[in-house]
C-alpha cells in the first residue's frame, strides 16, 4: 500500500475520476491518505485574460475548491483520509509540482484512450506525467 497517493481529477470530465478514485482507494488501503487535486488552467496570454473579470481565476479556484469537496463528500467513506487541494497552471507541471510538495508516493489519474491525432497536436497529459515523474504514475482507462 501507498501512504500519499495524489489523485489529479477534472471535476467537469466524469471519465477522469470514475475508475480511477476507486484505484487510489484500493491503493491507500485503509491507512493511506489520497489528495485529491484540482487545477485551473493557466490562461496562458494576457490578451485573454484582459476579456475576463479581474477576479476570474480567484473565483475559479474558489469554486473548484467546493466542487471537489463536494465530490469527496459523495465518492470517499466517511473517515477517509481525503485532503482536496486546487492548483493553477500547466496541467502535467503543477501535477508534479503539488505531488512533490505533499511527499506523494504515487499519483493515479485517468488516461483517455489514445487519439493519434489528438495526441500528435496537444499530447496527453498522462503521458507527460509518466514521462517526467520521479514516482510511480498509475494510469486508469
């Protein structure tokens, strides 16, 4: 069993946490703690963000924080040991940024089934995880 499982979720994208929050349980056991983890897109260009509220991202991570707390609530047991954590950024870098700053011994997420196209022009961020984590990644289809 793994003692700090990080468990990187899209609450909008079911597909990204039916199969894999009962894998990070089965791999917790009933001792391990599982952080799961939110992220809200890094805009990426001061052009877009100037179309937005000043307070957007705020906001988001705000909201994106109740949702996954909210999902804990309904998908754990009680007395689980479930600790919810919301990032800002590139995807496949704040995973492996938040998995080093909790100690994570493993992370789980969902990979969606290869799209070469898809794949070839944004990559998966599974891929890039696995590629670059210095942990153990279970991906979950």
């Amino acid at each position: 069993m793994f003692d700090k499982i990080l468990l990187p979720i899209d609450v909008n994208h079911r597909e990204s946490w039916e199969k894999a929050i009962p894998m990070a349980r089965q791999c917790a056991g009933s001792e391990g703690d599982i952080h799961l983890l939110g992220i809200v897109h890094d805009l990426g260009s001061a052009m877009v963000s100037s179309f937005l509220p000043e307070d957007f991202e705020k906001k988001a991570m705000e909201s994106l924080k109740m949702r996954l707390s909210e999902l804990a609530e309904k998908e754990f047991p009680a007395g689980a040991k479930v600790q919810t954590h919301v990032g800002h950024g590139h995807v496949p870098e704040t995973i492996l940024r938040i998995a080093d700053q909790i100690d994570a011994d493993l992370i789980v997420m969902a990979s969606h089934p290869p799209n070469d196209l898809q794949t070839l022009l944004v990559g998966s961020n599974a891929d890039k995880v696995v590629r670059h984590a210095t942990i153990p990644v279970l991906t979950v289809r």
